[in-house]
C-alpha cells in the first residue's frame, strides 16, 4: 500500500518538475538561439532593442 502511494507521488512530482522545466524554456528561453544564431555570426546582441546589430 505504502509503495503505491510512494510511486503516484513520485511521478506527480517528476511530472511537476518537468511541467515547470518546459513552461520556463518557453518563457526565458526563447531568444537564446537567436542570441547564439547572432554571436556566431559576429555581431552583437542589443538587449534593449532585442535585435542583432551587425557591423
């Protein structure tokens, strides 16, 4: 009995975390390829005006 209740908890936490994991990609990790997509091509991220400034 103990070990049933222990696993449903265990997989609603992991399914928690996961849940929280992929709603924070999505909220701050949207721009993170464009970020890296810019500095790779030698410019420069304005984080202001959240463009890519070439030279």
């Amino acid at each position: 009995m103990y070990f049933c209740t222990f696993m449903v908890f265990s997989v609603f936490i992991i399914l928690s975390f996961a849940f929280v994991a992929l709603i924070l990609q999505f909220d701050f990790g949207t721009d993170f390829f464009e970020i890296d997509r810019c500095l790779d091509e030698g410019g420069r991220w304005n984080k202001d005006l959240g463009t890519c400034e070439h030279k």
